[in-house]
C-alpha cells in the first residue's frame, strides 16, 4: 500500500505548478489506538498547507505542515493486573502528504477526494493520571513535574515519538468566497503503520494510531 500511493504521488506531482497556493487551516482532532483498551480522546490541529493547482487538470497536490495533539485514553491493566485508567496527550509536528481530484458539485461548491501517506515527529507529551502528570524521556512535560521517582517501572519511556502512515480524506471547497481566497472543510482519516508502545508494563500490543480530522481552511489565491 505504501510503495503504490508514495509511487502515485511521485507520478502526479509533475503535473502541478511549481508554485502552489498557501492555506491555513485549523481544527478538531479525535485519536485512539486499535486495541480494545483504550477510547477516543479529542485534540487539535493547526497549520499551513501548500496546494499545488493546475487549472486545466482536475488533479491537485497538498502539503501540510501542522502542529497537532493526539493521544488516547487508557483503560487497561499492569502485569500486576491492577486497572490503569490514564489519558495520554502527545504534542507534534504532522506532515502529511496528499494526491486528489476536484470535482464540482454546484456553481460554488467542489468535493475534492484525496490520499496520501504522512509521518508524525512528537515533541512533548504528558501522561494524566487522577489529575497527576506523569513524565518520561520520551513524554516529556513542559513544567518538568514528576510526582514518581522511578517512572521505567511504569513503562512511560516505551512510547514511540514517531509515526507514519496513510490517509484518506476530502476537501469541501467553497470557491471565491471571500475576494482573497477559497474557504474549504477538510476531513481526513490517518492509519499508522507504528507500534505506539513497546513496553511490557502495559498491554498494548500493536497499538497503532487511528485519528480523524475536522478542520476549516482558507487557501489565498490573489
């Protein structure tokens, strides 16, 4: 899946201008991890986003660079088999990649479907625990706080600060609505290849990132 979607980007990427349009978008995100122990937690994203347009093609390319909180929320158990209910924030720059196709739907409408793979670098993050914030090499909290003195017990120095995947996703585009640019929804859906932990204190095994997106956009075009 990898190879036929980075092959397909590579393929299409010459069909665009040199010069694409720059965006700024903002939103909502919803994360978990594909196992049974942990739920949904909300975050956010914002950033900028370079569309590469071809006016006499109907494909498109898009760029974003994006600051991001994602994470999950916990409800498993320690080798111990005592119950851990936490929520996990991470914090980090998202890049995602996309190929698409505009396709007009009325005089000031397009839906414009999309896929593409991206790559996640975390920065910082922190464990919630009953209002304790928890911090490793690995989720490292700003204020430094650390109300454990030996955190390796608890496996929070096997998170992984790196992801990377596909996505899927459409842009609903409202044309020339304001005199400067495009508005446009986005919605998009990331798969993570990753392993998020590789700890034996907790288990998670295979837990990989599952996040969605909603944001709103403007693309300048004058």
């Amino acid at each position: 899946m990898i190879k036929i979607l980075f092959s397909l980007i590579i393929a299409v990427l010459p069909l665009f201008q040199v010069v694409g349009q720059i965006a700024v978008h903002a939103g909502a995100t919803f994360t978990k991890w594909n196992c049974e122990q942990t739920d949904f937690r909300s975050g956010f994203v914002a950033g900028v986003a370079w569309h590469l347009q071809n006016e006499s093609s109907p494909l498109f390319g898009q760029v974003n660079l994006d600051f991001t909180q994602k994470g999950a929320n916990l409800n498993t158990h320690d080798e111990h088999g005592d119950i851990i209910k936490m929520g996990v924030n991470t914090y980090l720059v998202h890049v995602p990649v996309f190929v698409g196709y505009k396709i007009p739907i009325f005089n000031h409408m397009q839906i414009n479907p999309k896929v593409g793979l991206y790559a996640d670098y975390g920065l910082w993050g922190k464990i919630s625990d009953k209002g304790y914030s928890l911090r490793s090499d690995i989720l490292i909290e700003k204020d430094g706080k650390n109300p454990y003195s030996d955190l390796s017990q608890y496996g929070y120095s096997d998170f992984s600060r790196f992801d990377a995947g596909y996505n899927v996703g459409a842009n609903f585009v409202f044309p020339n609505w304001l005199p400067a640019g495009d508005m446009y929804i986005e919605l998009n859906g990331f798969f993570g290849f990753m392993d998020m932990y590789d700890g034996d204190s907790w288990k998670l095994e295979g837990a990989k990132n599952r996040s969605f997106q909603v944001s709103f956009g403007f693309v300048f075009n004058k």
